[in-house]
C-alpha cells in the first residue's frame, strides 16, 4: 500500500466529517436527508479510518521486516570470516563493521546475465 491509500483514507474521513457537519450544524433544513447525511458520513468516517489503520499496520511491518531483514545480515557478516559468492548488491552496509573479512568472490554489483 503506498501514500495514495492514505489519501484516499483522508479524503473519506474529509467528506464523511463534511456530511456530518452539514446535517448537524444547518439546523434550517430538518428534512429526511439529515438522517441519511449522518449515516453516510459515519459509515465513511469509519472506512476512512479503517483505511487509515490498515494502511499504518502495513507500514510499521513493513519497516520492522527491513529492520530484522538488516540486523539478520548484521550477524550474518559478523559472525564469519569469508564470504565467497555472497550477494551484497542491494543492502545498505552503513553501519557494518566489515574490518578484516575476506569479500573474495562476493557481488558488490548487480549480476549481469548474458
């Protein structure tokens, strides 16, 4: 899910508030469409927030699996002494205390198929 979903999140809880806001607060017009002016606009606040909620669960697992994902290659690298054939390509190594080990045959860049 990426940033689009949020907006589309807040522009539901936007519009809900703003049926809502209508029906309550234009006390001139009671007719039958206050009541359906509320309804609506509560079932889209709560879509809208339901929206919102799963688009941040989403988010938060997704940075916690980079975290485990860097920590895990943090161990991996600081555990052993050689490292033939290993894929480097892609990961941030900021941070790593790469001092001493043998990178003889590992890929720094992307393998180029023929």
């Amino acid at each position: 899910m990426s940033w689009l979903t949020f907006l589309v999140s807040l522009i539901l809880l936007s519009f809900g508030f703003g049926l809502m806001a209508a029906a309550v607060v234009l006390p001139d017009r009671h007719t039958e469409f206050d009541s359906a002016f509320l309804e609506v606009g509560g079932t889209l606040v709560a879509g809208g927030f339901a929206l919102a909620v799963v688009w941040l669960t989403l988010k938060l697992t997704a940075r916690n699996e980079a975290r485990k994902k860097k920590r895990s290659l943090q161990v991996e690298l600081g555990a052993a002494q050689e490292f033939p054939g290993i894929d480097l390509s892609n990961p941030d190594l900021c941070g790593f205390f790469l001092t001493g080990k043998n990178f003889t045959g590992a890929y720094f860049l992307e393998k180029i198929s023929a």
